[in-house]
C-alpha cells in the first residue's frame, strides 16, 4: 500500500541542505520517494523531489503528491517557483509540464530550469 505524509527528519538519507517542506511517499514502511518545497537562504523556491524507480511504477501517486506540492506552494502564498529535469529525461519534461511548470531559457548544472507561476 502507497502511503503520503508530511516527511520527518528520519524520512531523509541525509538532512536538506535547506529548510523545506516535504512529503514522504512510502510502501510497506519504506520510503520509495521524497519531495516537496525547497526553501533555500537567499534564493528562489523550487519544487525538488527524489524519486525511484519503484515510485515511477505508481505514476497515479506520483502526480498527486506533484499536484499537492503546487498546491501548497499556491496556499503559503508562492508567486513563482522553479523544477530542473535531467537533458533528455522526456517522461519529466511531460510531468512538469502538467504540474503547469514551462521551460526555462537556461540550465543548472546539466539540467533543465522551468519555472511556474502561480495564476
């Protein structure tokens, strides 16, 4: 059974390297993905998340917890946040899109920037 919740400290492998605001997705106890809001000091907001291929294999899920994390971001109040995906990864490109996110003109670190703002 797929399980979402608000992630606890003991759901990372290793601490954020910035405050976020994050949702475990887990099976059977396990956490097969993590994402959520990124709140780095000094920056813009951008929507990150970790996920497995055991996650890929619910993409139903996958999409919820996408749309719940946009929908978070619309309630704090967020005007405009930021995704990458991996160069060529189109099954991403296609997600991100219809979390409403459109692509960038540039790149971080060999992926590429979108940028979605709220309505």
């Amino acid at each position: 059974m797929i399980e979402v919740a608000l992630a606890t400290a003991d759901d990372f492998d290793k601490p954020p390297p910035y405050r976020c605001r994050a949702y475990a997705v887990k099976k059977d106890g396990r956490v097969i993905g993590i994402g959520g809001l990124g709140f780095p000091q000094g920056g813009p907001v951008w929507m990150w998340a970790e996920i497995t291929d055991e996650l890929r294999a619910h993409p139903v899920a996958l999409h919820k917890v996408g749309k719940r994390v946009v929908a978070d971001a619309e309630a704090m109040g967020i005007r405009r946040m930021y995704a990458t995906t991996a160069m060529g990864f189109d099954a991403a490109e296609r997600w991100i899109k219809r979390l409403g996110f459109t692509e960038a003109a540039e790149t971080v670190e060999g992926k590429k920037v979108h940028v979605w703002h709220a309505l």
